[in-house]
C-alpha cells in the first residue's frame, strides 16, 4: 500500500523461514522501489512475518544498505519503520544497520 507521504512493505509473501541471498535482496528493493521512496523522503514501514526466523545480512544489505547509507543511520532510522520480533530486531536489522555503515 502507498499513499503520498508513506510506503509499506510486508516482508511475508515467500514461504520461507530465513530471508536470504543478495539477488533477492536487490530484486526486492527493485519491487518495492526503495530508492524512488528514499528520493520522496517517504516513511516506510517494513512488516516482518513472526514466522520469518531471521534475515540474512546479504540480503538485509542488498534490500536497505543503499537507504542506510545515502540517508545516513538517524535518518533511515526516523524514515523506515520496522514491525518485527525483539529478535529479528537485534540479530538482524541492528546488526545490518552496522554493517552497511561500514561499507
């Protein structure tokens, strides 16, 4: 769903348990057009299914690395929103967020 100031994504449409691997990391961020949202400055809230175990980092940084980097850690953090478990959110996305300033 998109309206003018806001974009959702639900990270849920595969029937995985790991989200993984850089391909579907950039074909994601390509489907769900992160970089025209970043552009937009629209928020964007990110949903990860309870049932997804974990994020891989390469596709963690193939789907947000880009937004982390050109917007900067306060920005991204302020503009994407994430809906997920305590341990996705400590294993994978603060982790990420780490790492793609890294690099």
């Amino acid at each position: 769903m998109q309206s003018k100031k806001r974009l959702s994504i639900n990270l849920t449409d595969r029937d995985v348990r790991v989200l993984s691997g850089i391909g579907f990391g950039n074909a994601d961020r390509q489907k769900f057009k992160l970089e025209e949202a970043d552009k937009k400055g629209l928020k964007v809230y990110v949903f990860v299914d309870p049932k997804i175990l974990s994020i891989n980092s390469s596709y963690f940084l193939s789907l947000f690395g880009e937004s982390i980097r050109t917007l900067g850690e306060e920005l991204f953090r302020d503009r994407y929103i994430f809906d997920c478990s305590t341990v996705i959110r400590e294993r994978c996305i603060e982790p990420g967020i780490k790492e793609a300033l890294k690099t």
